[in-house]
C-alpha cells in the first residue's frame, strides 16, 4: 500500500483533515472510515461494486455496536447506517428498505475520485 502523510500546520478539524486528504487522493476510489469501524473480510468488494454501478453516489457503511475487547461486532447489537437530525438538532438513527441515505453519519463515506473532484467534496466551511 502506497501511503503518503500530509499535516497541516495548525489544528483545523476532522472534517478539514479529510477535505484534505480527498483532494490529495489519487486512487480510484475515495473512503473515509472512523476509527470505531471494524470492516469485516472483503468489506471494500460491496463498497466498490456500488460505486461502479454508481460512480456518482456516496456509499456509507454499517455501523454496528462493537466489543471493546474483542473489536468484534456484538450478537443482537445495533446496527445503523441511517440517521437524520431534526430542527432541535437531535441526531437520529433509523432504518428502512431505501438506498437514500438524508445526512451521514460523521463523515463515515466512499465515493469515487471522479465524483469528488467534480462535487468539490466536502463543504468547505464545514468544521468539526
């Protein structure tokens, strides 16, 4: 794997840090996945299958409830990929039988560098 660090020279955020390493990305396809997400075996072939029926939609994992010791997912957890946030900003999760996703969860996504590039990425002004 071809790895490259890059710093800014101030803190700016996480969401800055990202916004950063997209635009500096030159594979493919682009991911961005927290530390509390634990992809199981082969978890980027469903990813990547998406975004090439796809190239221009954002993919979001599955978040499940994980054991600390273990990093393994929990039997019977939860498991969320939706969330929404109402006008009293209280974040949400939820689930249905559609492929629509209204916000993401912290930034938890792929797309495809093309579609990057071409939508700018991230919001610029966002901060976090």
């Amino acid at each position: 794997c071809n790895l490259k660090v890059l710093r800014h020279n101030e803190t700016l955020g996480l969401m800055i840090a990202k916004q950063t390493g997209g635009d500096a990305a030159v594979g493919e396809y682009i991911g961005f996945f927290d530390c509390h997400v634990a992809p199981n075996t082969l978890w980027y072939k469903e990813i990547i299958q998406h975004l090439v029926e796809s190239p221009t939609r954002l993919v979001v994992p599955t978040i499940a409830d994980l054991d600390i010791d273990t990093w393994d997912e929990k039997p019977g957890g939860a498991s969320n990929s939706k969330c929404y946030i109402n006008w009293n900003a209280e974040f949400m999760w939820f689930e249905d039988e559609s492929d629509f996703i209204p916000v993401i969860s912290g930034g938890l996504v792929a797309t495809s560098r093309a579609w990057w590039r071409s939508s700018g990425g991230f919001d610029k002004q966002m901060r976090g």
